[in-house]
C-alpha cells in the first residue's frame, strides 16, 4: 500500500514553528562549547543543535520546530524516530550492543543479509557483507572487484561522490572541500564523462551515445581488459542529483560484461525506496554485479553493506573482509525494522507521490519565474523523492551558487532545513523523509518557492 498521514502515527506535531530569537540561547550556547572542543573541519550547515525529531519535523534546543527536507542526507526516509525502528533498538540493546561477528556471530547479521539478497534486483546467488559507513562499503566493493579479476584499473566519473576515505576520495570529483590538500590519493583511478542532460554540450545526446563516449575513452586511455570495476552513482548524489540520460546505464553495465568488468553500483544515497524503487537501477532494469548500500539502511543507525554476486564476494579469503563493528546487532536489529516499515508503509510508492507533488509546483514555479523574466530555475530534476533544483544566472546556465545560499538561509529563517550540493555549488536537494505528510511537504515547498522568488 501507499502510505498516507492518517497510516502513520507521530510523536510530535507535524507543523514547523521558529520563535523570534532565532538561533536561540542553547543552540548558541552550544556553539560556543563546540569551538572550544570539535575540530574545525567538521562544518555543520544549520546554526542549531537538535533536541528531539519525529516523521518530517525537527526540534531543536530552544523550542523551534524545523520543516526537514534533508533526512539527514537521505538516512531517515522512514523518520527519524520511527517507532518499530525505536522499538527494535530498545529490545537489542537490552540483550548485547556488542560480540564482534567476525568473533561470536549472531542472527541478526544473517537476517540482513537474507533481506538484502532478498531485495536487490536479480535472481543470481548472492552474499552481503555488513560495515559501518557508505565510504567503507565503497572500498570493500573495489576490493572485491581487484582480488575477483586479478586487475587493477577502476573507473570513477565526473561529478562522483564516494567517500572521504583515500581511495574514495580518488574516486570522488569534487575538489573542495573533499579533496584539496588530503592527497596523494590512492592510484589506478580513473575518470570518464558523466551523461549530464542539462549541461551536454550535444543536447542531443541520447544515454547509449553517452555510455559510447565513455567507454570509447576507457578503452584508448586504459584498455577494457585492465579495468576491474566500473563503480557509479545511478543518480550521483552530491554531484548535483544528476538523472543520466536515459540508455546510459544498461549500455556500461552490458559492456562490462562483456569484459569481464565488475559493475558496482553506489545506491548509497539513492538506495532503500529514495527514488520510487527498491534500488535505483531498478528504474531501467540494471542488475549490478556488486551494490553499495548504507544511509537509508537503518532508520538512522551507522549501518552499510556490499551485496553482489556470490562467486566474487566468495572469491574473498577467509578473514579479507570484516571490521570491528561492521553489521553490529543494535545497527543490524533497526536495519530489519526499517525495511519491515518500508514494506508495510509501501514507501516506495509514497516516494513516487513526493516526486509527484513536489515536480509539478517546482515546474509551475519554474515556468512563473521565466515568464517574469527571472529564469533562474534551470532544471528540475530527480526520481521519487530524491529532487533536485539546479539554478543558474537568469538568462544562461551559467551556475549560480550565490542565489542557491541565500535561498537555504531564507528557508532556513522561516523553519525550513534544505540542503545545497552540485560541482558547482548550485544545486538545492530535496530529500525529505518519506514519511512526511503532505500538508507538511506544501507547506515547506511554499517556503522554497518565496525564497526562491524573494531572492531571485
């Protein structure tokens, strides 16, 4: 079933309300105390510090309440304290909130592992192995892939985000701040062209022809029978959201198979209901050799995995892959009822109605504000609930990454928490629970768009 407000009890009231001393005195209180003791590399995008949080609201400190539109960066799509996720944390945790699995094993680990062979696309025999971040599932991907093939080479794309860790941060495009000055970064990494509709060069450009671009590059710069793996965002993430065109997937996943190529897909962001399907790929019928999955996983608990075709993860040693905490059972416990509230709920379905409201007012707004000679609205794009708004100097496209701030600040004033992303800086990201009710989404959308049209 699709999920409605009236299936879905909250805890807290679903409206937003933000109290004139905004940022209040605990919030700034706390910033204080941050300064003198976290490190100033962690940058935190909102001036306030959470109290409590519940479906598509936040609470902070001194008493606002905040329209969430972020989910943490696509992490409680099922809400940020979903009951049956709340309530499985609490009988975990009661029993052992550790043992190792690589040490003393336990059910929950095998239970994960059977719903996620389960719910990623194909029928093939599959094994999972359980982390703690997307970044680490990343690694234990390529690692994977290496050892499988005997190769080295991995291709990466434009506007790729795959982690802070060193190999991912080759993997990852973007310079600032991921990269600058965090190098050497780890070798046998490279970068091909990214279908990107909105900004082609050849409008034209059809997802096969795209996908050709790309692989006529690999094979003059590297050569097919070198590459290991193939690692993509089937909707890159802080890249910009970006939708490639349609053809363009199916296209580099047949050829890596025809050479003997492993194909990762980084559902990281865009996995667990996000886009109006299980997975991502699913929308064109990908089946990926090995997926990375995390954020969405766990109702909010640090949880990820790698999940992908039996031979290669079975190729692994015994004792290759692991880590201290990975598939630990208080994370492993909220996984199994997140995806249990997931089915019931049908948010899958509930992400497709998000993508249906939100696209056809941010289109209306888009077509108001050329029409008033202020097109800065460059593209609407995205799948389910994973929407992004690409702005741009009127007139061009040309980024423009001074409005994109001042519109998260105007929202953020009247209760509203967007987040920003892009290569340029001039992308805002609608990620909001999938759980949130409709009046609630309007409501925040309403903000957007006044902010958009106050500041344009």
């Amino acid at each position: 079933m699709t999920a409605t407000a009236s299936d879905i009890t909250f805890r807290l009231e679903q409206k937003r309300r933000i109290q004139a001393d905004f940022p209040g005195p605990k919030s700034l209180a706390l910033a204080e105390r941050r300064k003198a003791v976290v490190a100033a590399g962690v940058a935190s995008g909102v001036p306030v510090y959470v109290a409590d949080a519940d479906g598509g609201i936040i609470h902070d400190v001194d008493g606002n309440s905040f329209i969430d539109l972020g989910s943490g960066i696509a992490v409680t799509s099922v809400g940020a304290s979903d009951p049956a996720v709340v309530g499985a944390v609490k009988e975990a945790v009661e029993h052992f909130t550790h043992t190792c699995f690589m040490v003393t094993p336990y059910e929950g680990y095998v239970a994960v592992a059977e719903q996620l062979n389960r719910l990623t696309p194909g029928d093939h025999e599959k094994r999972t192995v359980l982390f703690n971040s997307g970044a680490e599932a990343v690694e234990n991907a390529v690692k994977v892939a290496r050892l499988a093939t005997g190769r080295d080479a991995v291709v990466a794309f434009d506007h790729a985000y795959h982690g802070r860790t060193n190999l991912t941060m080759a993997l990852t495009a973007k310079a600032m701040p991921y990269k600058t000055n965090f190098g050497p970064f780890a070798p046998e990494v490279y970068r091909m062209p990214m279908s990107y509709p909105y900004r082609e060069e050849n409008p034209e450009i059809t997802g096969a022809e795209a996908a050709k671009r790309a692989i006529t590059m690999i094979e003059k710069q590297i050569g097919g029978d070198q590459v290991a793996a193939i690692i993509i965002e089937p909707i890159q993430g802080e890249g910009g959201f970006i939708v490639p065109a349609e053809g363009f997937l199916p296209a580099l996943a047949e050829w890596a198979k025809e050479k003997g190529i492993v194909f990762i897909a980084d559902e990281v962001q865009s996995g667990f209901c996000r886009t109006g399907e299980w997975f991502a790929v699913n929308h064109e019928g990908v089946i990926p050799d090995i997926m990375t999955l995390a954020k969405g996983i766990a109702g909010g608990m640090p949880l990820s995995a790698i999940t992908g075709r039996a031979d290669l993860l079975d190729a692994v040693h015994p004792g290759g892959l692991g880590g201290t905490y990975g598939g630990n059972p208080v994370a492993c416990a909220a996984a199994l009822a997140s995806i249990g509230s997931m089915e019931e709920y049908g948010l899958a379905g509930r992400a497709r109605h998000i993508e249906a409201v939100a696209t056809t007012r941010l289109h209306e707004l888009q077509s108001e504000l050329a029409g008033a000679g202020s097109a800065v609205i460059g593209d609407v794009r995205g799948r389910g609930a994973m929407l992004a708004i690409e702005l741009v100097q009127a007139g061009s496209k040309e980024p423009n990454p001074e409005l994109t701030k001042s519109v998260a600040a105007a929202c953020l004033k009247e209760g509203v928490i967007i987040l920003t992303c892009g290569t340029y800086g001039n992308v805002i990201r609608l990620l909001p629970p999938l759980v949130i009710t409709d009046e609630l989404l309007n409501d925040g959308l309403d903000v957007l768009a006044a902010a958009i049209k106050a500041n344009a």
